[in-house]
C-alpha cells in the first residue's frame, strides 16, 4: 500500500512538473506557442510515463524491422564504453536531441524507440519528444542493460568510425 501510494504521489508530482514546465515553455520565443497546448493536453491524456515504454522480449531482434527509428541517447563516453548499441541505432546523446528531431523531421506520427542504458535519460526524452507532439515515440524498459538481458542482439561500436559516434 506504501509502495501504490508513494507511486501516486510521484505521477501527481511528475504531471505538475511537466504542466509547470509547458506553461513557461508557452512565455518563450521557441515558435511552438500554437502548438504547446494541444501538446500538453495530448501527453497528459495519455496517462503516465510508464504507458510509452516498450519491453525487450516484445520487439524484433532489430526494432527497426518493426518501423521504428532507433536512437541511443547515451553519451559518448558511455557508447565508446559499452562497445555495443542496438541494431540499426542512430547515437545522438541526450543532451542534444536537435539531430533526433532532424531524424524525425515534421511527421509527428514517425515511430521512433530511444534507449539510453537503463532507460532514465531516454524516459525524459521521450517526455521532451511527446510534449512537442510526436505521440509515437517510445522508450525501451530497462535500457541496454535490459535487452542485453534478455539475450538480443547487439552490435559492435565501430570505433573507426568517429562519424558514427557523436560527442558529448
């Protein structure tokens, strides 16, 4: 009982953050004023964070056999560490999601999954993307560490290739 309502206040907490977060994104010249609102409605409609992950075991080996972009929003510190990303990938760290957005171009609709390694970043990214209206974007639960676990395939960085990689 502890745990549900712990949980609740936590939703609660996050809602406000996010409602806080548009209202002042509303007051700053970013061009989107039009757009926030509906937004924002749209995000909250869909109930909570946790409705926009997808799990490992349910996906393709290669989630982009499945329609999906797939960006690892990890730093690069952290890819050139791992040696490893999900098939197909695209890395873009999350402290720069302007490469993401390029990707998904104007189409809102475009099915992206973001993973980053345990899935805290990608969780907030994908909380950026939806409240700039791409209602289709996912993030993977657990992150890397889990679609490792649960034994799919990854692919070797290819540290030749710098391009491949962006920096932090």
């Amino acid at each position: 009982m502890r745990l549900k309502t712990a949980r609740a206040f936590y939703d609660v907490r996050w809602r406000i953050a996010v409602l806080l977060t548009a209202i002042l994104a509303g007051f700053a010249p970013i061009g989107l004023a039009d757009e926030t609102w509906p937004a924002i409605r749209s995000y909250l409609a869909a109930g909570p964070i946790e409705n926009f992950l997808l799990q490992p075991e349910a996906l393709p080996d290669d989630p982009s056999d499945e329609f999906y972009l797939v960006f690892d929003v990890r730093s690069a510190s952290e890819l050139v560490a791992s040696g490893e990303t999900l098939p197909s990938a695209e890395h873009t760290p999350y402290t720069d999601i302007m490469p993401l957005l390029a990707a998904l171009g104007d189409d809102r609709s475009q099915p992206a999954l973001i993973y980053c390694q345990t899935m805290l970043r990608s969780t907030q990214v994908v909380m950026a993307l939806r409240l700039l209206g791409y209602e289709n974007t996912w993030y993977l639960a657990g992150g890397i560490d889990r679609w490792r676990s649960a034994g799919k395939p990854l692919k070797p960085v290819d540290h030749a290739d710098e391009s491949a990689i962006a920096t932090d």
